[in-house]
C-alpha cells in the first residue's frame, strides 16, 4: 500500500492517479522482490509469489482503499495480471494520507484523544477547587 500511495503523491503522480499502476510494478516499488526476479523470470515470480500479492491486493480492494481497471493476459491467456492499479477515493486516498504523515504527526494523531480527555480533566478540577474554596470562603472555614 505505501508503494502505491508513494506512486500517486509522487512526482509522477499524474500517471498513477489517471493510468494507475501494473501489478509487477507495484511488487518492484514496495521491495518485495529484486526487478531482475519480475522483470526475467516472470513464470517464477507468478508460481511462487502472485498468489499472495493478489490475496493482498484483493484484501485492500474489499476495504474499497484500491481499485483495478483492467485483467492484462499474459502468456496463453491462462495468466492474469492486474493492471490500472489505482487508490479508490475517499477512503483509500484518506487511508493513504494517513499512511504518509510523518512519525511525529502519527504519534500526534495517535494520542489526540487521550489528550483531549487530560485537558478536560485538567480542567475541570481546577473549575471544582476554584468553586470549592470560594464556597469554603464565604462559609468562613478558610
């Protein structure tokens, strides 16, 4: 997912956004195999690893964060190959927003809401002491 977000914010972009990206580009971009392995021995890359990439790219299709275009047929046709890989808006531009935040903004981001509540509580006891010692105040026990 992060090689694809990196291709559709990247410099080429563009392309990413309107073509989309093929299946054996995207496994070069994220590193999961060396380019000579995709590139020239296509059949061992497809025996031994698509089946895996393509659980995975169907698993981020079903949470609707990519979409496909077309099935490019390789071979004998017996081959499929996904082609026009490309992020599905709102959510899959959103998730990949996320993904490409810095670490301090994702560290941010991740406590928010603990932070929020701590100021509130925060607050909250001092309004109670200020209100506790006027009334104390006024009753003469201070």
């Amino acid at each position: 997912m992060k090689a694809l977000c990196e291709e559709h914010f990247g410099p080429e972009g563009l392309r990413a956004r309107v073509v989309g990206v093929n299946e054996k580009e995207l496994v070069i971009k994220a590193g999961i195999l060396p380019e000579e392995v995709v590139r020239e021995d296509f059949w061992a890359y497809y025996n031994e690893h698509q089946s895996e990439i393509r659980r995975a790219l169907e698993e981020l299709e079903a949470r609707e964060w990519v979409t496909h275009s077309v099935d490019t047929k390789y071979g004998d046709g017996i081959v499929m190959l996904w082609d026009g890989i490309r992020l599905k808006p709102p959510k899959g531009i959103d998730y990949c927003e996320r993904l490409m935040r810095p670490w301090y903004r994702k560290a941010l981001d991740a406590i928010k809401g603990d932070l929020r509540t701590i100021v509130v509580a925060i607050i909250i006891s001092v309004v109670i002491t200020v209100v506790t010692n006027l009334i104390l105040r006024a009753l003469g026990w201070l």
